[in-house]
C-alpha cells in the first residue's frame, strides 16, 4: 500500500516507520522543515523513543531501503494514497476546557484538499464523542466533493501507545477501530491488520488484534474511558494521600494492601498529572458530557497537588520568601524528555508565589532548553534551601543531600529518591503521613 501519516511527532513518526517495515510506501506529512529534513536523512528528530533511531536509519531514502521519506507538501503524500492516517495533536484551552480544533481541522483541510477516491482516512488522534461523523466527515465532504461510504472510507482507531515505548505498545495493546458503517469499519480492520503485528495475551478475553468497536462513537468513547478512568483513579489516590498526610499513616501502605486481592486497582499519587493524555481527555469527555460530576472533580482536584506540595513545604520550612527552591525535574515523567503539561508549571508558578526563588534541574535539558521557558536552571552542587522531586528519573534515585548543599527540606513528590541516604535532613511524600 501507499500510506500517508500526517504529523511525524512522537507517535505519528513510529507509526510510519512501523507501516514502512511491513512493506509498505509511507510518506509523512509535518508542518515542521526540520522535523522533514530529519526523518530524510534517517536521523530521529526528538530523543527518547526506544529502537527509533535505528529502525528510522534503515528506512531512510539516503542510506536506506527509502520505503518511508517525508514532506511538508500535502499534494506529495495524499493522492493516490490507500490509507492516510492522521496524529495531528488536539489541545485543549485550560480556561474553558474546551477543545482546540484549529491543527485538526487544518490538517483536514489540507488532507481534503488533495484527496482521492478508494482512500482509507483513520483518526488516530483522541477525540470528543461524535467528532469524527459530526465535524470531520461534512468537513471532508465538502472540501473534497467526495462522499464518505461511497468514494472514501473514514474510521476512528485510537492509539494507545505510551512516548518511549511505541514499538512495544503497539504489540502488547488491540487495536480498536470503528468507522461511519460496517463497510468502513471493515476497510479500517483490514488496514491495520496489514500494518501491525500483537503479541500473544492469555490474560485478554479475545485474542490480541484489531478489535471491532462497530462504530467510530464507541472507538472514541473507548480511549477517553480508560484514560479518564486513570485520572478519576489518581485523583482517588491523592485525595487518599492528603488525609493520610492529615492522620499520619503513609498511603503507599494502604494501596499496597489494599492491591493485594484482585477487586482494587488503586492508582499512585503524586506531585503531579502530566503529558498529553491524562489531563487533556478527561477535559475531552466533558466537552460533551458536562454533567460528569466525578470526572470533572477528580480532574480539577488532580490540579491542586502542585500548590498542594509547596503548602506542605511552607508547614515544615514556615515562610519561603527568599529562599533558594529547586525543581528537580521538568519532564512530566522520568525518562522522557517532554513538559507537555507537566507538573513543573504549577509547582514554579507556587514557589515563586511563596516568594521563593524557584530554580529547575533536569537531567535531560541543557540550560539553555530550561532557560527558554523561563526559569532559572540549577546545578547538582550549587547552595539551595529546598528541593521538590516533580519527575521520577532514575538520575534522582541515587541523590544525596551533599549533592543539595544547604538544604533542609526535601519534598519526593514522586517517592523517586532512597529515603536511606536522607538521614539527617527531613524528607517528605505525598501521603507519607509524616
């Protein structure tokens, strides 16, 4: 087949380069001349994706087979396609909550322009329930004069990968695809049972593969439930971890207990709810469920943990005015490098409203990348009062206080350090209870 993957970011990219290593002629669409020029001279042009860089060099159309190459022009990728596959992000205003369909419904415009008959298009970006019959079908209607179900097939198939491990994801997790009819349901199953590969799962009640959710409806309901479900179960475990930092017990105790027999999941608590899933969905489903009481508490409590740490530091340490306080971590989660709505914002916007002089330190980011959104980077050696873990990267695990000159408090808001090389200097958790 001739794929086009439209946006080449950290999962539209694995994507192409998996479509391309089953054989296929893939050509991916980005806004970005840098992120073309990369993926064409076979060089990965964001870090962190595991076999990424290997796998892209050996399809590349200088030194490799050139089944996958890339452009900034739609008229290069779309006619003529079999399939075209869109990842385009979908950002969400954090005042309304409401979701911004300006990059979607440009990239549909500029995909709609150049189609042509007999093409699959699937969404694989998350969206609101109905989007894809609702918005996208008459948009494409009507820019390509083309007729959904007669010239051109269009389905929803979530991905459901995790930044750092798409290859594996892509194995381990069904493939959920639904369409506008059967017949475009069976297009898109078709289509992804050309381009992937599932590893075996016993523990599944069906056999890993593409699964047919029969409509584009229930393959959007589908991923905006399980990653609600994570936020409204994270926002559990916080509310959990705040009362026990109340009664003095530490929570990480009770989930483990409680997770011991097969009717609790209980979720971990944190500093912070970050990257581009868990706090953009929830805010997707209530878009067109308003009246979700318990989605939108858990999500707005989820909110609060940042200014909820630095409160906890304030308690121990009383006024922060003046004092040095590190960040130790901009990355929404340890190991990748990426602050997509990462727990780093919040927790710098606190500090300094507290009248600390808020400092950040990832192992990950040059100085120059942390100076770029502002703040002041930090150095392991340099004096300072307080440190706050917001990512758990394993550089953090082995840190000691000779590596925090001066400091008297350490809050682990991941519980990413060894609280055995903290003798001597107070160091708190969310829902230690100490």
């Amino acid at each position: 087949m001739r794929i086009a993957v439209v946006a080449l970011g950290k999962i539209g990219l694995p994507l192409a380069v998996q479509y391309a290593e089953k054989g296929h002629e893939v050509i991916g669409v980005d806004v970005n001349p840098a992120v073309v020029e990369a993926v064409n001279a076979g060089r990965e042009p964001f870090p962190g994706e595991a076999l990424l860089a290997e796998r892209l060099a050996a399809l590349n159309p200088v030194t490799g087979s050139g089944a996958l190459r890339a452009t900034t022009d739609y008229a290069q990728a779309v006619p003529g396609a079999d399939a075209v596959v869109v990842v385009v992000p979908l950002f969400v205003d954090d005042d309304t909550w409401e979701p911004d369909f300006a990059l979607m419904d440009a990239a549909t415009t500029s995909l709609a322009e150049h189609l042509t008959p007999a093409t699959l298009v699937s969404y694989e970006t998350t969206l609101p329930v109905g989007t894809l019959r609702g918005r996208f079908k008459p948009m494409i209607e009507r820019i390509s004069g083309l007729r959904e179900g007669a010239d051109f097939h269009l389905v929803f198939s979530p991905e459901r990968v995790l930044t750092g491990r798409v290859f594996a994801d892509l194995r381990r997790y069904p493939k959920l695809v639904g369409g506008l009819d059967e017949a475009g349901t069976r297009a898109g199953i078709a289509f992804y049972e050309s381009v992937l590969d599932f590893d075996p799962r016993p523990d599944l009640p069906r056999p890993n593969g593409v699964w047919d959710m029969g409509t584009a409806e229930a393959a959007e309901m589908a991923k905006l439930a399980e990653t609600t479900y994570r936020d409204v179960n994270i926002g559990l475990a916080n509310q959990f971890a705040v009362y026990a930092d109340r009664a003095g017990f530490d929570i990480e105790r009770i989930i483990e207990a409680c997770n011991s027999q097969p009717y609790s999941h209980i979720h971990r608590p944190g500093i912070a709810v970050g990257g581009h899933c868990i706090p953009v969905y929830p805010r997707l489903y209530l878009s067109t469920d308003p009246d979700a009481s318990v989605v939108r508490t858990a999500r707005a409590f989820n909110a609060t943990m940042p200014a909820y740490a630095v409160g906890r530091a304030e308690r121990v340490l009383g006024s922060l005015t003046g004092l040095r306080a590190v960040v130790l971590g901009a990355s929404y989660r340890g190991g990748v490098k990426e602050t997509a709505f990462s727990g780093v914002f919040p927790t710098v916007e606190a500090l300094r409203a507290a009248g600390a002089e808020a400092l950040v330190h990832d192992p990950m980011y040059a100085d120059d990348e942390l100076a770029a959104f502002g703040w002041t980077p930090y150095h392991l050696g340099e004096q300072v009062d307080l440190a706050i873990v917001q990512a758990d990267h394993p550089d953090y695990r082995g840190l000691t206080p000779a590596d925090l000159p001066g400091v008297r408090l350490l809050l682990d808001g991941r519980r990413a350090t060894d609280p055995a090389r903290w003798a001597g200097v107070p160091r708190l958790t969310i829902g230690g209870g100490e």
